[in-house]
C-alpha cells in the first residue's frame, strides 16, 4: 500500500520545480508574472535501473532545501522573455545506513550555491482555437561542488534548450498543453530529449488544479562521471525519468496567487526514489485586468 501511495503521489519540473516556462501561453504586452517558491526533498534510496522500480540506499540520507526566484515578461504580444534562478541547500546526515549499497564512506556536508540558473525566450506563432509557439532556453554553468562530500547544487555544465509547446483551452476553465525538446550539454554530459503533458481545471472563480506528466532520456553520448556523486545521485549523468506532478494554486482576481504541490518520480535512472514538496507565492499583471472573466487563457492577443 505504501508504494501504490508513493507512485500516485511521485513526480518531476528541473530540478526540481520545473524552470522552464511550459506551455504555448504568453503575457501580452508589457504583462509579466514573478514567483517564489520553496521546496524540499529529502531521501535516502535511489533508483538504479532504467523504467524499474528497482532501488539503492544511500550511507547518508540527502535533504536538498531549494528557493527559486522566476519571472516571465511580455516584450510584445507574442514574444515573452523568462528567467529563474535557484538558490540550493543541499545536505546529508551525520548518522548513515548499516544497508547502504556502497562501500566507501564520504563525510557528512552541507553546500549552498545556485543550481543552474535558467534564461530564454518564447515566440508564440499561432493563436486561434489551438496555440502554438516555440522556445530556447539556456542553462548556465552556475552550480558549486564539493569533491569530498560528494555534494552538488548544479549539472557543472552549460544546456541549450529548444522545445515547441501546443495547447489549447475550453470554456475558459480547462487547457491542455504538450511540450516537445531536447537539450545539449557541454563538459561531456550527456543531452537528452524531453516531453511534458499538462492538463489543468479552473474551479470555484479561484481555484486551479493541474496534473503534469514529464519524461526525459538521455541520448547517453556524454562522459562525465564522478564516483563520489553516486552517493548523493546529485546532477550525476545520463539522469533519465518518467515523473508525475499535482499542483493546487489559489488565484486572486487581482493578481496575486499562492500554488503547493507534490512532485516524484515514478521511474527513471540515478535519480531520488522519494517525493518532492513545494510551494510558493506569485503575482501576475497586465492579464486582461478588465475583461471578465479574469485572466482569459484563451485570448487571442490585441495586435
């Protein structure tokens, strides 16, 4: 019963609340949207096999505390501008696992650092019933580590980012979207191809409720590896998974909103085998401010 709960409730996101700006949707004009959030995850097991359930235990536990900072601006009405930055706390535990899978014994630690902070662009190409557009992002060689410990905030790498987002929405309370990429790293990591699904409901003139699938694989063409890093499963390569996420998000007609969510993966390679907790404050602006309903999803810009 405990893993039946644990796969339901497993998820995504990069990293982690996921820094890239997801969907076809843009602000219009001069709109923009800045959030907060906080997140925890802590974990002792880690997945070891690809599309298995499969599982190691680490010697030490790992808690990983982040906060990120993301902002969308509208520079027209079809082209919006991102960027998010994390601020990571990441720790492990001074007792360790008679059960750990791993011979060796790293020290206890603790690091804080930016992971990798994330900047791009999307272009939104058509708008009618469907919307589509397209994005690049890049993620930035920003990350700290600590060899002894084995602990990372960050892939030590630079990622460019292409993906293309479809979605529409229905009667102004529901929307569907799916987001199609990959990204290439550099520093002999491996790139990978993603995809991302998302369907959401607009309840009671306040309340969203969104379900998010992701899936990333590695096209295993990349080198790096470092033997302490097994031990945490930290930015580590060829990282792989299928993830599911639930979010609920109070929006204020005015613009100011709170969103928790639970996040885990339900299968992957080298990654943490336990759920991922978040949530956070934002404010939009320049939304259709006098239009009703607020906060239109399915407007077509005013150009």
């Amino acid at each position: 019963m405990k893993r039946i709960v644990w796969l339901f409730f497993a998820v995504w996101g990069t990293a982690v609340v996921s820094a890239q700006e997801n969907g076809p949707w843009t602000p219009h004009q001069a709109g923009g949207f800045l959030s907060g959030t906080f997140s925890y995850w802590g974990y002792d097991r880690v997945q070891l096999m690809n599309d298995t359930a499969r599982t190691g235990n680490l010697l030490r536990p790992v808690t990983d505390m982040t906060v990120q900072i993301k902002a969308v601006y509208g520079a027209t009405n079809r082209v919006s501008i991102f960027a998010a930055v994390p601020i990571k706390i990441i720790s492990t535990s001074k007792s360790f696992s008679d059960e750990a899978d791993f011979s060796d014994t790293l020290p206890a630690g603790r690091i804080t650092g930016l992971g990798n902070v994330i900047a791009g662009v999307k272009y939104k190409f058509y708008h009618k019933k469907w919307v589509m557009a397209a994005s690049l992002h890049g993620e930035m060689k920003t990350g700290q580590f600590d060899s002894k410990t084995g602990l990372r905030t960050a892939y030590d790498a630079w990622g460019v980012v292409p993906m293309f987002h479809i979605g529409r929405s229905w009667k102004e309370k529901y929307y569907f979207f799916l987001d199609l990429g990959g990204a290439w790293r550099s520093d002999n990591y491996s790139g990978d191809w993603r995809i991302g699904a998302e369907g959401g409901a607009f309840l009671f003139k306040a309340l969203w409720l969104r379900l998010n699938l992701d899936s990333r694989r590695s096209f295993r063409n990349g080198s790096f590896s470092h033997p302490n890093n097994m031990q945490t499963s930290l930015y580590v390569n060829d990282q792989e998974w299928l993830a599911i996420r639930f979010q609920a998000e109070y929006q204020h007609p005015v613009g100011f909103g709170l969103l928790a969510g639970i996040s885990g993966y339900v299968a992957g390679n080298n990654i943490a085998a336990a759920p991922y907790y978040y949530g956070g404050v934002y404010y939009k602006w320049n939304y259709d401010l006098n239009e009703a309903p607020k906060y239109r999803i399915e407007d077509r810009p005013k150009e």
